[in-house]
C-alpha cells in the first residue's frame, strides 16, 4: 500500500520539476530561493539520516510574520 502512494508522489513531484524546466524563463524560475529549498528537501528525502519528515518541514516552513 505504501509504495503505490509514495510512488505517486515522487512521480507527481518529478512532473512538478519537469513544468518549471520547461517554464519560458527557466532560468529566473531555478534561481527562487523556494525552488532550492524543494532541492535541498528532495536531497533530505534521499539521505539515510532518520526525521526526514521533520528535517523537510522545518527547511520549507514560512517563518511567522513572512509571507509564503
């Protein structure tokens, strides 16, 4: 059970990754600092090292008083 739904989401992910390349000004898209964050967390979900949950929300969480 778990594969198929882990399998969908890294599928829909890559998708995700794959429209912004393909975005008209790719370049201006891969240089936003929340676009390096989902790097930094994909390399976070590809690590060995345990409470990747946790690691991954606290890189992508919004500080209070910032806007997402």
């Amino acid at each position: 059970m778990y594969f198929l739904h882990m399998r969908s989401a890294l599928i829909e992910t890559a998708a995700s990754f794959d429209r912004i390349q393909l975005a008209d000004d790719v370049e201006a898209v891969w240089k936003e600092s929340q676009l390096e964050d989902l790097r930094q967390a994909a390399t976070i979900l590809a690590g060995d090292e345990p409470d990747r949950a946790a690691r991954i929300l606290h890189l992508l969480s919004v500080p209070a008083g910032e806007d997402a």
